[in-house]
C-alpha cells in the first residue's frame, strides 16, 4: 500500500467506534527507516486575538494501530488528547 492510499482511509478508534478523520501526515523516523506515529486532526481551538480557528494536529502512536484495512485504519486511541470535540464527527 502507498502513503497517497493510505491518506484515503478514515481512521476509527476501536474503543469507541468514533470517526478521528484521514492521515494528515506521517511521523517517521529516517535515521531507523521506520513510522513512528500517524498524525491527525485535533480539535479545533478559537483564536481570541484573530478571531478564527486553528487545529491542534495528535500524532497517534504506530504502535496504536491495530488494523489497517481497504476502507479504515483501526487504532487505539484511549488516553490520547481529545482528537475531535464537534460532535458532528461523533
């Protein structure tokens, strides 16, 4: 599988169901060659000073995906910072 198909998958946490959003990037490690988190969306924080939005990005540890799947990535994302606040995702 390609990063660019990777990028496709939703990202479910297996603990409770909740859609976390696509891969945004990729935290790797080029001195071992190895992935050490993917990294998604957070929730969204107001900007006081300029009036707008910003995202906090969570990187999701490599060791928290369990599953990669044709439609979805499967982690665990228990004790991870709140990484969607609006409930439309819920």
């Amino acid at each position: 599988m390609r990063i660019s198909e990777l990028r496709m998958l939703d990202i479910v946490n297996i603990k409770d169901g909740r859609r976390l959003g696509p891969i945004k990037d990729l935290d790797l490690d080029l001195e071992r060659g190895v992935v050490k988190g993917i990294v998604v969306p957070g929730a969204s924080r107001s900007w006081v000073f300029f009036g707008g939005n910003r995202t906090e990005d969570i990187t999701i540890p490599w060791d928290r995906v369990k599953k990669i799947g044709v439609d979805v990535i499967l982690v665990d994302a228990q004790g991870l910072p709140d990484l969607n606040s609006d409930p439309e995702h819920h």
